[in-house]
C-alpha cells in the first residue's frame, strides 16, 4: 500500500507539471498574422478636373433706360427676339419735345434778327465815330448792344441742341446686336429718367460663366490664360444643372484686377460658343478645370486611407511581414484613386483592405485582393481627401 500511494504521488505530480507546461505554452505563442490585401504605390499619369461654382453672364449687356419722361407710344420688336444695333426699339411720346424744338427755334430766329440789327447799328456809329460826328458813349453802347446779342444767339443755340436731343430721345434704338429680354413696360405706361429699365439687351454669342477661384489659384489661372490652344485640349468644360457637360469648352476672357478682401477670392470669366442659344444669363452651373502638371503622380487606392482627427494615414507593410502607420498627405481624387503629395514613397507596399483590423506593428499576411475581407466595411468611416 504505501508503494501504491508513492507511485500514485508521483504520477499525480507528473500530470500536474505537465498541464502547467502546455498552459504557459499556449500563453506565449504568438498570434497568427492577419490576412489583408495590399498594392504598391506607383507612379502614374494623373489627369483630373477640379470643380468650380459657375454662373452663366453675357459678356457685354446693356440695361435700356428712358432719357426723357412721358408715356410710352410704340413697341417695335417681340419679347425675346434677336435685334440689331440701331434697330428701333421704343417711342415716347414726342408733342411736348417737338413743340419746345419749335419754340427753341423761333427764339434763335428772333436773337439772330436782334443781332443783325445791333450788328448795323454798332456799324452806323463806329463810321460816324471815325468822322468825329458822334459821341463815343453811343458808339461803346452800341458795340456793347452787339456782343450781348451775339450771346443770347449762342445761348438760343445751345437750347435748340438740349430740345433736339430731348426730341431725338424719345425714340430708343439698340445699342448693340443681341438678344432682348421681355418688355417691363406696355402701351401707354409712363416712364422717366432714373425708373424702372425699359428692357435689358445682352450678347448671347459668345456667352460666358464667372467663377471665384481662391487667391492661390491666381496664378494657375493666369498660366492657363496665357496658354495657347487650351479651347482644343478641352481644359474648361460647363457642367449644365442636367449634370451633362456642355458640348463647346472654353477658354478665359478676363482675369479680374482685384481680390475680394473679404473673401479672398478672385472673379474669372470663362467664355463659351452658344451658337444655339442654349445657355442664357442667370444659369447656375460648374466649371470642370483641368489639372494635368505633365509629371507622373504617386497614386494609391483610396481605401487605402484612413482619417484621423482631420489627418490622414496608411499601413505600410514592411521587414518581417510588419506594418506600420504612416501620415500622408493627399491631393486630389480621381475615380477610386488618390495622389499622394508626400509621405509615402514609390514601391512601398499599401494595406488597402482589413485595415480596421491591424494596428502599429502588427504581423500581417498579404493576400490576394478580395481575399481578406470586405472593402466596403473599411473604407465605411473614410472620408473624401480634401483637394
């Protein structure tokens, strides 16, 4: 028995050593690698557009505002209709303009009889004054007589021409070839300087869209303006409120003079064909511009980045099967792409799924796309790069 009891002592301490044995081994073997998908960064060709608010304006417009009071006695076009310069537009009623034209010009008639007879009767006393047969007060006062009737003929002048233009004011012609909007007054309303405008005038081929482009674009802007051949390479495209693109691109008109100091932006005008008419003043749209440098751009998929508090990241893979964080920063989208601007380096390789599940340091095993997990789930809480 007590041999019995030894032996059973001893098996029993055996078995003991051995489980603790396996635990503490099960404890210290490391975890396995986790399965993600990765590419490399490369250098690629990028070509995009970037997006600018845009609204459509004529480049030269014209507001047709009445010169003279009075009603209004005739319209000669069709709301909406093209017209040609000097083409006539409104009457005013003229009675009251021509009846002062009369009336100016039966004063100058008058002043002119006054000055042809101070004219004889300065001649009369200055010939009598060379034969000393007169007073020379008489001959002063008729030379004087004859210089104020020589003014009020110069002042009877001036009011013909004031009335003549009042009178030639009363018919309103076009100022310039375009496209007339819908008539603000009807038969017989009463107009007046400084009123409401008659009609508003506006060119419609070509037609522009102005956009505000920040201070750091200026220059951008100013290279492009000064590009050669940018209408054929396509480099500003209209996007319609439709979301299709207008068929003609375009190409800068003006570069404003001065940044808006409150907003820190400047006024470009881009200049569109519209020879069917088909944008019109007012409309709401974007400018597509198009970015291309020439050079090749660091580009890797964008769901391989994560955000931070307003900072970007990826996991790179590196010795040893491990990854590590790092801080990049990003340029613009294209498609399902982003260009890196600097914190990453061409050929290393970026974890672009199963990111959620890995963190600094961690032991990864690269798989093929579409084998560690869903892509979707991981790119959930990303958010578009800033361009």
């Amino acid at each position: 028995m007590k041999l019995f009891t030894h032996l059973f002592l001893i098996t029993g301490g055996v078995l003991l050593i051995a489980c603790g044995g396996n635990k503490n081994d099960q404890q210290q073997a490391p975890p396995p690698p986790t399965p993600v998908t990765a590419v490399k960064a490369e250098k690629e060709s990028a070509t995009y557009y970037d997006a600018f608010p845009a609204t459509v304006t004529a480049l030269r417009e014209v507001e047709i505002q009445p010169q003279v009071a009075g009603n209004i006695t005739g319209i000669f076009f069709q709301d909406g209709q093209r017209v040609s310069r000097g083409q006539k537009l409104y009457t005013i009623d003229p009675q009251q303009y021509r009846a002062s034209y009369d009336q100016a010009v039966a004063n100058l008639n008058v002043q002119k009889a006054n000055l042809n007879r101070a004219q004889k009767d300065a001649d009369r006393y200055n010939t009598l004054a060379q034969q000393d047969a007169v007073a020379k007060q008489l001959v002063d006062n008729a030379n004087a007589s004859l210089e104020a009737n020589k003014m009020q003929v110069a002042a009877a002048e001036a009011a013909i021409q004031q009335v003549a233009t009042n009178l030639k004011y009363t018919t309103i012609y076009a100022p310039l070839d375009g496209t007339i909007g819908i008539s603000q007054v009807r038969l017989g309303a009463a107009v007046a300087p400084g009123s409401t405008p008659l009609n508003t005038i506006s060119e419609d081929n070509p037609i522009a869209a102005d956009v505000q482009i920040d201070e750091s674009q200026i220059q951008r802007f100013l290279s492009l303006q000064n590009k050669a051949g940018v209408v054929r390479d396509s480099t500003f495209i209209l996007m319609l409120p439709s979301g299709q693109p207008y068929k003609y691109p375009g190409s800068i008109r003006i570069v404003d003079r001065a940044v808006d100091p409150q907003t820190g932006t400047l006024r470009v005008r881009i200049a569109f064909p519209n020879p069917e008419k088909q944008l019109k003043p007012g409309l709401a749209g974007n400018v597509r511009v198009k970015n291309s440098s020439g050079q090749p751009q660091l580009l890797i998929p964008y769901q391989a980045v994560t955000e931070q508090m307003s900072e970007y990241f990826v996991f790179v893979v590196g010795d040893s099967s491990k990854v590590s964080q790092k801080k990049v920063t990003l340029g613009a989208r294209i498609n399902d792409k982003v260009i890196v601007k600097n914190g990453l380096n061409e050929g290393e390789l970026v974890v672009t799924e199963g990111t959620q599940k890995i963190r600094e340091g961690a032991k990864v095993r690269v798989d093929q796309p579409g084998q560690s997990g869903n892509p979707k789930s991981d790119s959930s809480n990303r958010q578009t790069a800033a361009k």
